[in-house]
C-alpha cells in the first residue's frame, strides 16, 4: 500500500506531542530514576503525582508519574493551535464516532480525552500553565541533560490503519518501512513540529507505547548517560544502544524505567517543514534500516510494550520477521 | 514600544527561509570558501553561477553565488506552502504599494520578486527541484559538515518597524533587545518555521545583510572548522567567536567570506512551534545578552555588512551603544 | 598467582611500543582502509611497501604494510632509550637462550631482533627518521584522525608467564583479571609509556596478536568512524562496539582491516608514571570487567587473532568461560 | 641562545609534577570554586585547610588550600621515583648552594624543600597516601569534570637560566619561543612525565606562579564549564578563553579563583616520551603562536601572576613585545 499523500489542511490544528501520564508503582523509584538519571526536573509534586519538564520546555510538563497499583499509560496528550481547535477535535472525533469527553487536568486549559483508531486514549488541549525559561540555568542540568520530549513509539496491530487515521489528523509521513511481498507498511515515522517524528508506528501486539523519546543534542549525552547508568546500579535498565538507525539517522540508545517504560534518548533528527517532502522509504529487509551500525535489537525490543491503561490489544495482522539479536 | 502579538493568520503562509543569492567577485576563491572550508556541496555550476547545499536538505540550493563585478546580496528567497500562497503573496505587496514582479529562477517553479518595508529584495517560491538524500553519505561530509540553512540577520534602520513589517507577513518573535531609555527595539529575532528564527534584525544603517548562518549539531563543529581555517590561510577570516549569546543562546562563530559576506555558524537553537510561547526581553544594557561568555565583538561586527545590490542605505534611527571590544 | 612486584629497573631500557609490520594480501584494498578509513598518513610506498604514521607521531612510521602471499603478523617493534640499551637487550636475550639477530630495516637505524616466551617476533631499534609534525595540519586529518599507536593486545597460551616476562622487561602491570578459581592470571594490561599499556595479554591460542590500538580524544571520532563505514562497504567489518571497558575504562571500537587483522580505536586512558601505582583487580566473573556497558563480545572477538608469520602457536592452559554473545 | 640537550641522566629521578598549595583567604569561596565550578574532590578538610584530587588521580591531594591572611603560593611539589631519590636531591641542593630542609606534611612520607634558581619553594616527596580509584564513579563528576593535573606554568625573570636549571633537573623542552632579535628565550615548556610540560616559564617578574593547570579529555568539558561559570556568578572569573594556542596545540581556558590564582583547562597534549623528541621552535613575532585562534589575550594574562609566599620577585631582563589586545 503506498503512503497517501499528506493532508496539509486537517480537521483540527495540532501543533505537536506534549506529554504523556505514566502509571508508576513506585513513585520514589521513578522520581530517582527520571530525576537523578533522565535528568527532568520537577515542577510540582505531591504523595500521587509528579510533574517534570525538560530543560528547554516552558510549558508546565512532558511528563506526568502517577502512583498506580499497576504500570500503564494513562495517555498521550498534544498541544493544538488555539481554543477554537479543541471544539474542531470534538466534531471531528464525534463524527467518527469516537467517544470524547472533557476531564480536568492540572495545570491546563479545556482538555479533551477520545481515542485513536485502535482506542489508544488522545487528549488534546491548548493551553498549560507556563514557566520561566531554564535553559540557561547550566546547574541545573543533570544526567542526560534532556532538551525537550520528541515523539512517542507506538505498537500498532494494523500500520496502514494507524499511517491512515493519523494522517487524516495532518501526521506527516517522513520515513517508512514496506513488507516487499505484501505491500503493507511495517513501520511509520510522521510528524506535526516539523523534526522527523512526533509520533511512530511499528507492526505488534496493540495499542500500546513502545517508547517516548527526549531530544539531546550530542551523542557525547548518551555516552555520559551509559557511564552514568552503569555505574548507579541501573546498568540493566539498558536495553538496546548505542547504535545509529537508517531510519531517521537517530543516534539512540532505549533504557527501561523501574515499571518497563522504555525512554529513548535521540541525537539527530532533521527539518521536515517542507509540505513537498518526499517520505524516504526502506525495505524491511534491508539490515541497515534498523542499524545502520551497532549491535542487532535484543528480542525485548521487539516484543515489550507498555499497555495503555484500561486498553484492549490485538495481535498484529502482518506476520513478518525483522532481524533479531541471535 | 512592546511586541505586537504574533499573526497567527498572515495572509500568505511561509513556510521558512530558503536561500539567499551573493554576488561574489571571484568564483573561484568563494567556491573554496564554501566547499572546503564551509563544506557545502555543489549541485550545479557553470562560468557565472555555483548551486550549493548543505546535508541535510533536498532542496536544490541554500546558497547561489553569482559573478559580479561588485560583492552584494541580490534577495533572500524563502518558500511559502503552496502555489496559491504565491498569488495571495502577490495580493500582499500590491496592496501595500510594493512593486512586484514574476522572475526566472533555475531549478524553482513561480517566483515573485518584491521588497520589504526597506526596500531589500524579498522572493518567494513554492516548487524547487529536490534532490536525492546525502545526509547518510558520510563520506561527503568536509568542513563544518553543515547541515541547513538556518537564518538571515540583517541591519535595520528602524528594528520597531521591521518587526511590525515581518510580524505582519507572520514572523513571530522569540526574543529581543529593548533600548530601556526610549522604549525602541534594538534588535529582536522571529521565526517561521519553529526555531528560535528564520530571520532578525539588529539595529544599524540598512537594509544590510549581517549574516547568513548555517546549523550544525555540536560545538566541536565549530571547533574543528577553527583548527582548519586558522591552519589553511583563513586565520583572518574569522572575525568573532566561538562564545555563546545570551540570546537565543547560541554557540557561535562568524566568519568573513573571501568578498566580506559574513556567515555564522549557529549551533544550539530552541524549539518554537508553541503559538502561545512568550518572547523573551532582554535589556541592551545587559552584557550577557550579547555575549553570555567569550571575548567581546570587534568593532567590524557592529558595522560592517552586504549591501542588497542596487538598494539604497540609510542611517539607524535609534542610537544607542552596545558593548565593543576596546 | 599475585602480580609480581615490578621491575622498576630492568635490564634495558624500553621507552614505549613503537610499529608493527603487517603482511597483507591486498595491498591496495589495505591502503584504502589504513588512510581514508582509519585516517593514517602514508609516509612512503613502494610496490611492495607501505609505512604510515598518525597524526602527532613524528617518527617515521607505526605500521608497516607488506604485501604478502599470506596476512600475518611480521613482528611487534619497540624503541629503546638509547643506542647502548640495544647492546644490553642483546645480552639479555642471549643469557636466556633467545635466539637474537641484528636485522636491516628502512628508515631505522640498528635493529635487534629476538622473540618473547612465546616465540613472538620483537624488534627493538633506538634510531627512526624523524619527520615534520603534522599535527596542526588540519587538512589532513581523515577517518578516525588517528593521533598515535597505543598499544598492542596478544593471545597468550599462558597469561602467568607473559606478565613474568613482559614484567622482568620492566613493563608494569595496570590493570588485571584473575580466575579465582585457579588463581590463574586470565588477562593483563602493562605498560612502558606511561598510560594504560603498552601491550595487554588474553588467555587464548597463542602467541597471537588480537589487537593493534589507536588513540583517538573523544568517543565522537569513533562515532563518526562507525557513520563512514556504515555508508561505504565497512559495515561488517565493524565487529565489537562501541562500548566502555570496565577494565582501563576505555570507550573502544573494534574493527578488522581487509586481512582480518583487527583494529581498535581506543579513548580515554590514564597516567600511570607513578611507580607505585597500584594496579586493579578484576575478577573473571564480573561481567563489566569487559562490558562496563555496551553489547556483549561476539564470539569471533574471543577466537580470531593474527598469526605472527612462521610461528607456532599452542592452546591456552586455562580453560574458563568469558561471557559471550548468545 | 639555542636550547641546551635534554639531561637523560639527571642526578634524581623526579616522575611528575604532583600538587600545590595555594594560600587562600576566604576558605568557603574556594571551597566552592574548587568543588562546585572546578570539581574538583575533597578528601580531606578542617577548619583551615582542604584537600583535593582529581578524578583519574589516585594520590590523595594535587591541590591544597591554606587560609591565610594573604593569598599567596606556598610551593610546587614534585614526586620523585623512590625514598632514594630524596636524599640525592638532598645532595643535589646542597651542592647548588640551595638551602634544604626536611618538612612535615600531611598525607605524605619523607618531604624535602629547596628553592629553584629564582628562590620559589619546591618540595619533592616519594610518598602519599594512595586513594581508591574514582575514574568510574561517574555520578562524582561535576564542573570541568578535571581528570588529572596537568602542569606548572610561572613568571620567570630569565628564560634561558629557568631552561638550564631545570634541564639539569631532567626536565625536557618540547616547545619554546625565541627573541629573534636578542637570541634569547621568551618561553619555554618542558616535562617529566611524557605529555608537552610539567612547568612551563614565561618571561615576566618573577619567580610567580602564572598558572596551574588540569587536564580534560574534551573541548566540550570546557564549553559546559563556561556555561556553568557564565551562569552562577562567576562570569567575571573568564579570563582568556576558549582558543588554541599554537605552542602545544592546546585547546586552553584561562580562569581565576576567588584570590586571582589563575587556573588553566587544558585540553589536548601530546606523547613526548621519545628522548630524541625534537623540540620545536616558535618565533616571538609569530601571531599563532600564542593564539592559533581565538581572541587576543588581555593585558592582565600577561602581568598579573601568584606571588610565592615570602620570596622576593625581580623584573624580567627581557625586553619584548608579545601581542596583547588592544
Ligand atoms: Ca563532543
Ligand atoms: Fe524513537
Ligand atoms: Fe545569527
Ligand atoms: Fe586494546
Ligand atoms: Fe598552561
């Protein structure tokens, strides 16, 4: 199936990824790890919750921890263009016929809560308590020195389906992996910022949250966050990296919370802003799509997943076999 | 004066600046410049005129250099989203009273000429030839090893009314320079495409070009671009830096190409999609505005520019005094 | 078996590792990879011949090339302290009943030549030309930009007996692994220079040469070596890495040239001119003794080594397991 | 003068330049200039002295910090090879006529105390208390993250007689600046451990301690660390910085503690272990040979240096110009 064209006029404007609610069981475990590790810094915090911006952020949070008595995603929320735009996102999810709801989030404007085709709960909302810049406070910065979130990784039982409904919702397709026999996309990476992902799609077992990603700006973070990790007692909390996919050209390294949220730390990323920009494609059997160089992803990689809270899941209906640490 | 509120809905959409064409008096020697030094690749070149691009881009040029008896800028060219955007562009400077006319480009489909509110030379184009890939071909990487384009910086005669100009076309300002004493702005930068600028203005006798710059991803880019031209006859051609801005707290450098055309290398940039993101103020009285650490800018750099091929100068309304080397 | 004390006055005087000679079978594909891979600079060639050095070094070579009908290792060679010293390493050879010869070699002044305990080739000279430095001459850095040899790393069939030969040669002992069920040494890192080593010995089938090591600043030069072989036909000759050491903490690359002689590149070390420095303990057991982080070995990095051409080798005493790639 | 040939026999063995004690007068301000900005560990401290290291260093202190009335340097000290050393450094003092005397000081063994040809105090000692090694205690690294001590640089009043004195000491020029005109040395840098210098001289009044320096791996350490000192109050402490010198290559930053000891960050070295190392020669005229890159150096790097505790200091007899900015 070939990747349909952009839609450069959506429904609804949404400007970007914002954040994401991260059901934890152990507030205290994952304080540390995404404080002292990740280096996020905390803007609020309470006995259930806690609220943590990158360095370069100015909106109130990337990131919500929640005490839960099990792990899961709570959902992926995204910032949109103005007000107006949420009403735009109720019409459009009604009329599909998705169930939407407003909830109460702190620290936010009006927010609304649908899902996407697979029932991968979305929220949407324009505005967020806003704070004073800190990335020009250098000590502050901790760990990997995060500059900002980048972009979620979804399992999807269906990749055309998901290339489909979100582009429908003005997700840019940037790059793409195609199963030569069948036609079908295995993998999908597509934007609304501009960079080259806010969020992607790989064939598995979904809905569910394959990574959320932050932005660093050197590969010299991600070594000092290996020296650091291997050394704290979190050396098997390192899943896979560093390594350099084809895809995107991401310099990466994927690291597990205390709960299996994977995190992505991504170095390189390019300018997509162009609406005329041609969606680069790879064959799934092409090795260097994966890993233009570094070890093969261990099976983990390919296979955990954080469920989203309350969510069914489905196997994936394209049966193929991507290249797997032996 | 304050910052007026950003035009959400201008009424033409650009998409970023594009390219930028210098008459250059020697071709040869500014290829070098440009290829071995700054590492730019050639797409295209004949007696009169070279093509270049930087990595990361698909787009046919960032960069003309044309022959010419005379050094000069001959427009700054940014593409807008589509086809229509161009006739409403049209639309825009007809009824500002601002001459405009459809020019030949190579590789570009339509382009219209017109001029800012000072006159400097304004083109606009949706559809450029696009290129192959070569962000992955390591192999080509020299100099620099730039990645894009990133934005123009020009002397205003009257910074206030360059932001009201390029506010109104949609650039929204993410931070600027206040003169305390009489309200005016010194200088102030404004995006289209989701960094800290496509384009800014710093008070002086203008309309000048300041500089172009090009992004790469880490300082030592800008260290080993150092080591090189201070070894290979260019030690003279580096006019200020490395040191990092208070503003926009880039890590920079600028150099002088072998006509005086100023280029920076820019590295560390902030996203700014959010339309709600607050400009940041900074005083002219401030030193670490213009220079968070590094030695202080040579006087050179406060008055020398490119002049727009055949467009008149004229003096700086406001006189202030920033921080010069002594 | 404890480290042996060391012998802070030896018989003669090594200053540091100095060359190797490789027979290659190609000599063209091998000059392709020593100087637009790696980054070394040819200083002389012939039909046959080809002397290379890195970027700060200036003696006349650290590697030779020799075209061969067969790839193989034609020794190890090592500077000395003065002219007299090689009458003494003379002597010392002969007292141990080592066979010894005075042998000629281009661009050297008088050269001896005897074997280890193994029977390994070692050369020893006082006198090599001495070139210009190059290492301001930014423009011709490539590759890797190779600063200087490190160190070399042999297959012992008995790691005991190389660290009591190599020690009474007077080369300290930095950093070792020992099997605690034996007591038996399993690994040594022991150095003239002052850094890490100047050779490293691995229980294995030996005498072998596993490794030849360069010394490069930053792991960011690895980094962009693995980008240019991953995009010019070297991907599978990347075999281990990157990743940290936990022994000498080096952040090392592991490549093999077009023979299967096996490189590494090698970042961060440390002085160790103290002669009371202490060296480290590893145990055997402790799995980031060899991966502080990083993927584990493959097998091929635990088997494969280079013959020193014409000599025998034998199967290692000590039978223990390492941790392998699955 | 040309530069005399290195002494390979010296009449005591020194290994390293090892530490220094600085007389401070506010301890808490160099506390946290030496911890916090520099980063130096403290491994011991009461009410009116610290102790520091650095992070590869296993000797328990390179730096010691003295409250005093005034600031001031209290000595140099040097590591010699074994107790044996001492004693002939006792005689090799006592011949010169220098007074000599055997001195307490915490942490170490048996520790004599000279004068160099200027009169400064310099003291030798064969052993320290030895510390566990931190190099991987990753999560200790802070400010410039410094690795090691590199070397002494001081004012002297007469180049060629600090060249010859410390020649006979075994200390080894690797660079050096002459006075074309007059013949004489402007400055010299010479070592014992097998980097470019221990101590360096610089034409001035003197004896004075002009700087002391540490060692990192990276220009980045030095970024982050302007960064850090532009960031928390310590902007005016940025001296001279970041640029290469010619003479040694050094990628350098120059700042000052809280009572104007100057510190230096030094980045970049070479193995000078060859005892045929040519030393390479630097006209004064030569504008790269103090700044390769980067701005000119401020009067004061030129005047101002640490005055050793109660020794007289004398005018240069060297009359010369180097470039100063204006
Ligand atoms: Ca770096
Ligand atoms: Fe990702
Ligand atoms: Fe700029
Ligand atoms: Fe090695
Ligand atoms: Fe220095």
């Amino acid at each position: 199936m070939p990747i349909p064209a952009p839609n450069l006029n959506p429904a609804f404007n949404i400007v970007r990824l914002s954040h994401v609610e991260f059901g934890v069981t152990d507030l205290a475990a994952s304080r540390k790890f995404y404080t002292e590790i990740l280096g996020l810094q905390v803007t609020d915090e309470d006995q259930d919750t806690i609220y943590l911006r990158a360095m370069e952020e100015r909106g109130h949070h990337c990131l919500v921890l929640k005490k839960k008595p099990e792990a899961g995603i709570d959902y992926l929320s995204y910032k949109v263009w103005s007000e107006e735009e949420l009403d735009k996102a109720e019409a459009f999810f009604k009329a599909k016929g998705h169930k939407t709801e407003w909830v109460e989030r702190a620290y936010q404007g009006r927010t609304l809560r649908s899902q996407d085709c697979f029932g991968a709960p979305m929220e949407f909302y324009y505005k967020m308590d806003r704070l004073e810049p800190i990335h020009q406070k250098y000590e502050l910065y901790r760990g990997v020195k995060p500059l900002r979130i980048d972009h979620f990784n979804c399992f999807a039982p269906n990749v055309d389906q998901a290339v489909e409904f979100y582009g429908e919702l003005g997700f840019r397709v940037t790059e793409y992996t195609e199963d030569e026999e069948t036609g079908h996309l295995w993998a999908a990476w597509a934007h609304r910022k501009g960079g080259v992902h806010d969020i992607a799609f790989t064939n598995g077992t979904g809905p569910r949250l394959h990574h959320t990603a932050f932005w660093v700006p050197t590969p010299l973070n991600i070594i000092d966050l290996l020296d650091l990790m291997a050394t704290t007692g979190y050396v098997s909390n390192i899943e896979r990296g560093p390594g350099r996919h084809g895809i995107s050209n991401a310099f990466f390294l994927y690291i597990l919370d205390p709960d299996g949220h994977r995190i992505e730390i991504y170095c390189s990323d390019y300018q997509t802003v162009d609406p005329d920009l041609e969606p680069i494609k790879w064959d799934l059997k092409d090795p260097q799509r994966q890993t233009l160089w570094g070890a093969a992803a261990p099976r983990s990689w390919f296979e955990h997943g954080s469920v989203f809270t309350g969510v069914d899941t489905r196997e994936a209906e394209l049966k193929a076999t991507p290249i797997i640490a032996p």
